[in-house]
C-alpha cells in the first residue's frame, strides 16, 4: 500500500509539473529545460544536447511556456516514435526573434502524409498543438522529415514591444 500511495504521489507531482513548471518562474527557461532534459535522458537513455545563443532571460512568461511545452511535446515525440538515440535542442536569441530549433537523429516520417492524416503518428495533434502555440505568439514553425533522416523542428517567435521584459 506505501508503494503504490508513493507512486500515485510521484504521478501526482509529475502531472502538476507538466501542467505548469513553477521552476520557470522561480529559476528561468534554461535552468528548467535543463532539470527536464537531465530526467528525460535518466528515463530513456536518449542524449539529449542543449545549446543556447544570445540572452534568454527576461522573456515575458507566454513565450517561456510556449518554448518549454514545445521542447517538452518534442521529446515525448522522439521518445515515442522516433527510435533516436541523440536529440538536440537550440535556443537562439536576436534583437527582434526567439528561435528554437529541435533535431534528432531518428527514423523520421513522411510529414506530407502527417498533414493528408494517413498517418498513425495520433494524427499529428502533438505538432498541432505546436504549430498553434508559435501562431498565438505571431511566430513561425516548420517540420521537416522523412524516412531515416531524422526530424527537425523550427520555430522563430517575435519579441516586440510588450513581449519582451528586458529592463
């Protein structure tokens, strides 16, 4: 009965976390990522490379979360579907954008039959989900992908006036 009630308790906190990290208010997106990358590594044994450019502080909280749950859906991806072994994600910083960029070295998968929905990848509503998270914030994403190439995710989401807590 302990083992099952510690285990419910583990999900429990899994399932708050997954809703909203506080660790992205209280440490930052980096810090966060990193936390969630070392766990995925430990739980599935795929190399996980996080590489950052520019300055990713002070990014107003919609964008960090957008960026946190589209690394997050990403992984669950690879872990699920792809049979990669090393994963990379890179978050880059200009003046005016926010660019994040997913790659691993996968099977891959036909993303022409992902959008006509022939595919049994859930029909896509994960990268859905993606898509419409970089288009709330006015950003741009693309999937590119095929057979044995692995898949690579871009995205790049604007930082204007009001998006930005720079001081």
């Amino acid at each position: 009965l302990k083992d099952v009630i510690r285990s419910t308790l583990k999900d429990v906190r899994k399932i708050i976390y997954d809703l909203r990290p506080m660790s992205l208010d209280d440490l930052g997106l980096i810090p966060t990522l990193e936390r969630y990358i070392s766990i995925f590594q430990e739980d599935t044994g795929i190399k996980v490379e996080l590489k950052t450019y520019g300055s990713i502080n002070n990014i107003q909280s919609p964008i960090q979360i957008a960026l946190f749950r589209i690394a997050q859906e990403s992984l669950s991806n690879i872990r699920k579907h792809s049979k990669a072994t090393v994963a990379t994600i890179i978050l880059e910083r200009s003046i005016e954008r926010i660019n994040l960029v997913i790659t691993d070295d996968g099977v891959g998968f036909n993303v022409d039959e992902l959008k006509k929905g022939n595919n049994s990848i859930n029909s896509g509503f994960g990268l859905m989900n993606m898509k419409e998270r970089v288009e709330l914030l006015n950003g741009s994403f693309n999937i590119t992908s095929s057979s044995r190439t692995g898949t690579k995710i871009t995205l790049s989401i604007p930082l204007s006036e009001g998006i930005s807590n720079e001081k």
